[in-house]
C-alpha cells in the first residue's frame, strides 16, 4: 500500500464510485460513504449500478485487497479521512438553469459536525464560481482548527472515466494555501509521477475551468453543427468540411463531428448553470452567445425529425420506426437529455410505431420511456420497419451488416444521425441513406 493519507469519497454516482475505486487502485484506504443504502449495498457486493467499461473489474479487484468499503454512515467517514472528496451531482433546479447545490450542502451539513481532527475537504462536483468561497467560510466556522477545503474539479468523460482518472491531461487544484496544495500532490502523486500536469490556482478559477471547459466543447459541437445546417442549404457535405478544419492545429478534429448534437447530465445543465451564475454576476452579455449554441444543438433533433419525414412521405401515421441507440453517447447507460430518445418519443407522438434497441441503456429508457417499444436486438429492433434511424455511434452500429439488417426491414431506408456509417457501402446495399448535413 502507498504511504500517504487515508480517502473518503462522499457520493457514490458515476463520480464518485469512479472516484472511489481509482484511488484504491493507486493503493489508498479508501471509504465509499452514500445515503442511498441500495446503491452502497450494490458496490459492497461488487456491482456497480450503471454502466462503465472496466469498472466493475477494477471494483471487485480492491474490494478483494480489503482496501476499498462502503458505508452510509458519516460517522465512519468523518472518522477514516484524512482527505474527503465531495463528489456529488449538482443538477440543475427544477424549471430553472440554475445548479441545485442541495446535494453538496447536504454533504457539509452531514460532514462537518463530526470532524474532530485536521484534514482537508476537496470538492469535485461541478459548482458555480463562488461555491466554494461559500464552503470555505462554513468550514471556518463550524469545523475544528486544521480543515481546510479545496477544489479540484473533475474531467471526466462517460466510457473512459477510468482512463480520465487514473491517466488525465491535466489536474486543477484550487487551493487557499501551500499546505493543501501539498495535500493532494500527495494524493495524486502516481499520477503527478507518470507526467500529469498540474495548474494550481484559486477557488473561483478552478470553478470556471470545469465549466469553461464543458461550455468550449458545446461550442465546437454546435459550431459544426451550424455549418450543417448550411450544408444541407447548398449541397455541401458537413463531414469533408469537418475534414478540411481538423488538419488546422489551432481548430483540430476533436468534438468536431456534426450529427444530432451532444446531451447527457454533463454539458447542457453545465452551460446552461454557467449562463444563470453569469446573469447572478452582471455579466450574462458575456455568454450570451451560449444561448445560441444551445438553440442550434437541440434545432438538430428537430431536423432529424424533419429528415425521417421526409423519407416516408411526410407523415409517420402508420409507420413502423427502429431505433438505434438510447443513451446520449456510446459506451454508456446515460440517458439524461438523450437526443436519440428525445427523436424517438417526438416520432412516436407523431403516429409512428417505435422500436428502440441500445447495447446498456434499455433499462434506464424503459423506466424514462415506458411508451416506446423495445427490442433486444438491432435485428428485433429493425423487423418490419420502413424506416431506421441510427442514433447512438455504439460500435455495434457503426460495423452493422447492410444486408443482414435489410433482410428484416420492410424498407432499406436509414438515417444516419452521427454520420458514423460508410454511405457508399449502405447504398451499395440498396439502401437509401440520409444524414445530417451531407447531400
């Protein structure tokens, strides 16, 4: 075991379980603390409750070394850490774009009553600029000498968060003093060690560089997308267009694939909580501008919609419907703002029967969207339909058989919402293929 300061992560969602078991992994004692007891009996048992490729094998591997257990009990992690992670969802407010930081306040109101020795709080969720000053005067107040808070936002992106943890590009440390700062390179020192960079900054700028980060990439992705719409005006095919800027360095190919636009718990409540804390600031013109990638990235639902209209004859009464993919991205069982379900639903109220068939997230969709059909294959999913549209790049989707799953279909129609598929093959298939942004 690496010498060094023993870890609680409070909060066991996506993050923080993610969290939880990279730390154990880097050799820490480390204790998994939740309210949710259903969620702590599953990881206990070695099952984590969503979906992440490589997770549960590296769960089960350090709870079988006795270094990593959970608990519901504040009592035990205040008493285990000597450096606790918060790492709890800030959703956005019911009918509102602000964040709702109930989850994080509920962590302090839990946390710091039962701290009776030095040690440092580190948050990771994503908060508006300004939360953790906040903290920073709570636990002045209310906790014994000696804890101290810092921020060290995360960065990580759904089916590689064991990657973007163990392996990142870069660490943020917002921190109030050199003692903290000497916390988590202890922490992170594995990581630091093998040529992880490190920014050391304030509270405030390590709040922004999450959310500046998340409101760039939404940027990029609606930017192409917006040229889609142009292509599609004049002929112009968006996914040579897209070529042509990677091979600029200061544009580059990442983020920059135009199809149904980007969703997920992530970017959008992100951007749109960055816009609410800017109108909270006085300076709500200087993202303005956000508000418009926001609109050109849901308009591409629309045109999807539009797109499939069009291929059977105006109107889906009657229309048998299949589609591919339900979470908002591949390599994931989130389906939180999901733009292939958010497709899917709008095509069924409008009179189409809907097939749906995606590789994790068909539990999570059932629940969310008990009115659409489901089937446990694209093969099922496709059976007598007159029209597919593929929405979730899965890989399974992306290395289809043309002919295997015309075999099923009523009609060889497909769209291609990610232009993820080769069109010549498809066509060459007899099928008629469609995507956005491309002739």
């Amino acid at each position: 075991m690496i010498p060094g300061p023993r870890i609680t992560v409070l909060g066991t969602g996506y993050l923080g379980a993610t969290h939880a078991v990279c730390m154990a992994e880097l050799g820490f004692d480390v204790v998994g603390m939740d309210v949710d007891e259903a969620k702590i009996a599953k990881l206990a048992s070695g099952e984590v409750p969503f979906f992440e490729p490589g997770l549960p094998e590296l769960l089960a591997k350090n709870l079988d070394t006795g270094r990593l257990r959970f608990t519901t009990s504040y009592d035990e992690a205040a008493a285990h850490g000597d450096v606790h992670f918060v790492c709890v969802g800030t959703p956005s407010k019911p009918g509102e774009m602000a964040a709702d930081l109930s989850y994080v306040d509920a962590v302090m109101d839990g946390l710091l009553p039962r701290l009776s020795r030095p040690c440092l709080v580190v948050g990771k969720s994503t908060v508006p600029a300004g939360t953790a000053a906040r903290l920073a005067e709570r636990i002045a107040q209310e906790a014994p000498a000696g804890v101290e808070l810092a921020w060290n936002p995360e960065f990580l992106r759904e089916g590689f968060a064991i990657e973007d943890t163990l392996t990142p590009d870069r660490l943020v440390f917002g921190v109030a003093s050199a003692e903290a700062e000497a916390t988590l390179r202890s922490v992170y020192a594995p990581i630091i060690d093998a040529g992880a960079p490190v920014v050391v900054m304030g509270f405030a700028t390590a709040e922004l560089a999450k959310v500046a980060a998340n409101a760039f990439l939404a940027t990029k992705i609606s930017f192409i997308n917006a040229m889609a719409e142009v292509c599609e005006a004049t002929g112009a095919d968006v996914t040579l267009l897209s070529k042509a800027l990677s091979y600029d360095d200061r544009i580059g190919g990442r983020f920059l694939n135009a199809g149904l636009g980007f969703g997920g718990g992530c970017l959008p409540k992100d951007m749109r909580a960055f816009m609410a804390r800017a109108g909270e600031l006085g300076v709500d013109q200087a993202l303005s501008f956000l508000r418009e990638v926001d609109a050109i990235n849901l308009r591409r639902r629309a045109r999807m919609v539009d797109l499939a209209a069009e291929l059977v004859g105006g109107s889906f009464g009657g229309m048998r419907v299949a589609v591919l993919g339900a979470a908002f991205k591949p390599d994931s069982d989130d389906i939180r703002d999901s733009p292939a379900l958010d497709v899917a639903a709008t095509i069924q109220r409008r009179g189409a029967a809907v097939c749906v068939y995606d590789p994790a997230a068909m539990d999570n969709a059932k629940r969310d969207y008990p009115t659409l059909g489901y089937r446990d294959s694209a093969l099922e999913a496709a059976k007598g339909a007159d029209l597919v549209l593929h929405l979730t790049e899965w890989a399974e989707f992306r290395e289809m058989d043309p002919e295997a799953l015309g075999s099923v279909v009523s009609s060889r129609q497909i769209v291609d919402g990610r232009n993820a598929l080769d069109p010549e093959l498809w066509r060459a298939a007899g099928w008629v293929y469609r995507a956005l942004g491309r002739p």
